[in-house]
C-alpha cells in the first residue's frame, strides 16, 4: 500500500484520468474530492461491503448448498 501525506488544496494523480483532492481536514475526518470518468464506479467501503454481501447472498440462495450422502 502506497500512503501519502498531504495537505488541504493538494492532489494525488492516480494514472492520467482520476485527481484526489484533500479537500477540509477537520480533527480525525479527511473530505476528499475526486474527479473521475463516469464509468469509474467509487464507494464508500461501508456501502462497498453491503453491496457485495447482498450479491454474495443472492448467489447463494440461487445456489443452495448441495446434499451430502453418506
């Protein structure tokens, strides 16, 4: 993991098409900005671990675990 130290107004450049920018700093909260193509899907971790739990569980009710014989 890259971890970079910067401060308010100041930008990282992740490749050629997307600017993270700080934003406010205020006490243990950091407001970024980021510009990105459209077709860049960005989440927040929080709403990125729901959404793959609710897939996770629709696949396995699609796919209910199968019958163990002895």
């Amino acid at each position: 993991m890259l971890v970079l130290t910067r401060k308010v107004g100041e930008r990282i450049y992740i490749g050629d098409q997307i600017v993270v920018t700080v934003v406010r700093i205020q006490g243990d909260k950091v407001r970024l900005g980021i510009d990105a193509p459209e077709q860049v899907v960005i989440r927040r971790e929080e709403v990125y671990q729901r959404l793959r739990a609710a897939i996770q569980g629709t696949a396995e009710s699609q796919n209910p675990p199968e019958a163990k014989s002895d």
